[in-house]
C-alpha cells in the first residue's frame, strides 16, 4: 500500500466547473460499495474520475487511543495509518469561503483498510485556517446551492450527512 502511495508525487489540477458538472453523469454506487483500496472502474473507461476533493496533501498517521472507551478493533489504535487533508474545490482568493476535508485510512492485515471521511460542512466556513472548526462523519444538510450534489449521493446511500 505504502508504495501505491508514493508511486505519484505529483500534483493535479483542479477541476473545472463542466469536469465537475460530469458526476451527474455517473453512477455513485460504485464509490460506496467497491471493496478494495482503490478508486472504482470508471464507466466508460479505465479508473473513475475524481471530481471533489481533486486535491490534497497525504501524510503518515497514528490512531493513539486514550483507552477509556468501550469500542473495539480499529479504535483500540492503529501504527499504520493515512490522512488526506483536502479542499473540496478550488478556493477563490476574493471570496474568504474554503471547503476543508480529510480522509483517513487505517491499513489491516488480511481485509480491506478502516476508512473515513469527515468535514465541517459541505458548504464550507468562512476562513482560510483549515482546522479552524471541527471535523466530523456527521455533517449538517447541504445550502441551496449544493442541493443538486446531496441529492447525486443520494442516490447511493440515504446517509448523504
């Protein structure tokens, strides 16, 4: 996995509004129920296209649990694990509004790898400090103007937020 990871250094480009406008175009079942570490098969030709969250920064994380807590498996700690902290799109330097995210990936001998996403909203905040609020895995419902997206999601899984 470690080598998959390293493999491309490089960056890519943001999308632009009709490269984005194209997940509408898509089935989202795949994203949710593909197993495996690896982005799904696109449907018209090779890997599925990335269209929010194009770009980001990946580092080495740990899971150190504080051990006061009842759950088990991956929340007992992990060694080997990955964030990806990401902008949701481009931000605009005129408008102070940015969409931060992060992923993490916690790898398992032998099953597929633990993973999660969380934000703070899917409408952004109001500041460039990208840990300026709380991440979570349960975000509020989406402003008007991402309407359309939540309900793309839905048409995967009924939990968008």
């Amino acid at each position: 996995m470690e080598a998959n990871i390293r493999m491309d250094t490089g960056s890519v480009k943001w999308m632009s509004t009709p490269q984005v406008a194209a997940i509408f175009t898509e089935s989202m079942v795949p994203s949710f129920s593909t197993p495996g570490d690896e982005m799904p098969k696109g449907q018209l030709y090779g890997t599925r296209a990335k269209y929010i969250h194009t770009v980001g920064s990946v580092g080495k994380v740990k899971l150190v649990s504080t051990g006061n807590h009842p759950y088990t498996g991956i929340f007992k700690g992990a060694d080997h694990g990955y964030a990806r902290l990401s902008l949701a799109a481009q931000p605009n330097p005129k408008a102070l509004n940015t969409g931060p995210g992060m992923g993490l990936k916690f790898l398992r001998d032998g099953i597929d790898s633990a993973n999660l996403v969380a934000m703070y909203s899917v409408d952004g905040q109001e500041s460039w400090n990208f840990f300026k609020n709380d991440f979570s895995n349960h975000i509020p419902a989406a402003g008007a103007a991402l309407l359309p997206l939540a309900k793309k999601f839905s048409s995967a899984t009924p939990w968008v937020q």
